[in-house]
C-alpha cells in the first residue's frame, strides 16, 4: 500500500480564517456575521470565534455600530511585501511561451511605469519580422495593446489624471489622438478583457493585449504582436480565446 506524500493542513483555524478572508475579499461591502455565517455555511459561534482571534491580531476589524466586518489594516504590509517580492516573469513565463508555441507569433510582458508600458519579456516567433520592440524599451499607454489593456482597469480619476498629464501624440496615422475616442475604446475593453492595437503603435503590426489584474492589483500585460498580412480574422479569433486562456491561467496561480 503507498502512503500519500501529500502535505497535510496543521491546524484548522488557519483554514476558516482562510475563508473568511476569501469571502472577505469577495463580498460586495462589508458582512456581518450572519452573513459571514450563511455565506461559508458554518454555524455563528463558529464563525464568531475565529472573528474575535482575527480582529484581535488585526487582520479584520469589525464596526461596533453596525456591527459589519472588513479586512483589517494589519493586512497592508503583508499585502506590500508579497507584491514587492512577486516575480511576474518567472510565474508568467510558462504560459508565455505555451502562447508563442501555439500562435507562432511574438510574445511580450510588459509593466507599467511612469505611465508608459515598460517591456520585461519578449518571446520571438519562429517566424519573426524584425519588429521595434526590444526589452528595457517603453511605449505609450495609449497606441498599444497592452497599455490600453491596463489603461482599462484605471478608476475614473485615475483616467483622469492619466488624460490631463500626458499629450496624446500620434505614434503612427493610426493612433487614438482623441481623449474622448480612447475613454469610448477602454469602455470596450473593459467588457471584452483584451485589446487592440491596429497599426496604432508600430506600422504594419498588428496586436492582442489583455492584463493580468487580480483583487485589484495590475501585475502587468501582455500581448500577441504578428505582422498585419498574416493576421486573418479566423486567426484573430484563435488568438483572442488562447490569449484569455493563458490570462486565467496566469491569474490561477497568483
């Protein structure tokens, strides 16, 4: 008979403190306990005892008045460490480099910095035509796909802070120069979870962009780059699905 080499949990708190963050993180709002409660489906003395162990270390804080709960401040520092530690390059890659296999195109990550897309990887396609993008170089925002891909997750001040601080230039006779054409365009993207760049950043180069956002935070982009004369619209379709596969995929694992 083989013994299971499987890890196993030390420490059932742990676990339902687990799930009440998670629900937590999830509700729209702040619960009380009996929606904590009903929420989990663990009974309120349960739940109650976990709560007051939880807001005592700080990781929920609970409003006396009208008794809800939300994640508490002790969390922030926690949170900011394990971003700062993150390696999105070493946790994308894998994904990364399943996408250039299958569409045999051009694959690169980028972050954003000083309002510009910084690029931290790039994949070459077997079959590549020399494009401009190098690693270490930067491109606007607004004329590519992956900067429209995060632009989308903005807040509207955010947005608007972005529009009153940058000039939108034209890179190519393609791109968005328009304020109020771009803000229509991410409301697009915003639905539909990826982004275009036709020709807007780059002549004769096509591509797909979509982020990897998760609770909030934009850990970065990435985006499919072909040049336009191989790009047909069944392709473009292929793309987009593999292109939001390998998202979720990525996404699972942060």
């Amino acid at each position: 008979m083989t013994s299971s080499t499987e890890p196993r949990p030390y420490g059932t708190v742990l676990i339902k403190q687990k799930e009440i963050l998670d629900f937590l993180l999830q509700y729209n709002g702040e619960p009380t306990l009996a929606e904590i409660s009903k929420g989990l489906g663990r009974p309120k003395p349960t739940i109650l005892k976990v709560l007051n162990t939880m807001e005592l270390i700080g990781f929920v804080r609970k409003n006396e008045d009208t008794k809800q709960y939300a994640l508490g401040v002790s969390l922030i520092p926690y949170a900011q460490k394990a971003i700062s530690s993150f390696d999105i390059v070493a946790t994308a890659n894998p994904y990364l480099k399943k996408l250039r296999d299958l569409t045999q195109e051009t694959v690169n990550l980028g972050v954003v910095r000083e309002n510009k897309v910084v690029l931290i990887q790039k994949l070459e396609s077997p079959q590549s035509v020399k494009m401009h993008s190098e690693i270490g170089g930067t491109m606007p925002l607004y004329s590519s796909a992956m900067g429209k891909a995060a632009l989308a997750t903005f807040s509207q001040i955010q947005l608007i802070n972005y529009l009153h601080n940058v000039t939108l230039e034209s890179v190519t006779s393609h791109t968005i120069t328009s304020p109020e054409v771009l803000t229509d365009d991410l409301k697009i993207i915003e639905r539909n979870n990826y982004a275009t760049d036709d020709e807007e950043n780059e002549k004769d180069v096509f591509c797909i962009g979509t982020t990897i956002y998760k609770n909030g935070h934009l850990y970065g982009m990435f985006s499919v780059s072909t040049p336009k004369y191989r790009l047909s619209e069944d392709r473009k379709k292929k793309f987009i699905r593999l292109i939001k596969e390998a998202r979720e995929a990525i996404i699972d694992t942060i």
